[in-house]
C-alpha cells in the first residue's frame, strides 16, 4: 500500500560560496531604507507529492531525486523534510 508523502526540499549555498544575488539583494533593500541588515541569502526550495511504501523509502527517493537533478554537491546544501501529505 502507498501513502502519498510530501517533501519540502530546500537548497542553500554552503558557506563561503559567493552569493551575488542574495548580496545584491541586501544592497537594494538597504537603498530603500532598511536597516540593520546582517545578511540576505538566496534559497531555492522545491514541494514534491510523491507515493512510497514509507517515509524512508520516500527520503530515498528525495535524497536521489537531489543527487541526480535538484543539487550541485560542490556549492549546494540540500535539507530534505518528509511528512504525510
């Protein structure tokens, strides 16, 4: 029997990775006013339904999904979240 699962990816850049997009973007958001900015970062996430047996056999299908498409593993840190959907 199937349960459908859902998986909550998020995709960050390890640290010491440059970050043009998120540094620009604290740029402008301090141009327009904002102060005390420590720092913005660019995230990248992804919500997948998907059916498995169970929650392991549905974060393995995630951890691959990652390996083989999601994430480049020289600059990207993935956290993978399962839940029932």
């Amino acid at each position: 029997m199937c349960i459908v699962y859902r998986a909550e990816v998020r995709i960050e850049l390890k640290a010491g990775v440059a970050d043009p997009k998120g540094a620009n973007t604290k740029k402008a958001l301090e141009l327009l006013g904002f102060r005390g900015l420590k720092g913005v970062k660019t995230v990248h996430a992804f919500s997948i339904d998907l059916d498995a047996a169970n929650d392991g056999e549905a974060k393995a299908q995630v951890d691959d999904m990652c390996k083989r498409l999601l994430v480049n593993p020289v600059i990207h840190a993935p956290r993978v979240t399962i839940s029932k959907a």
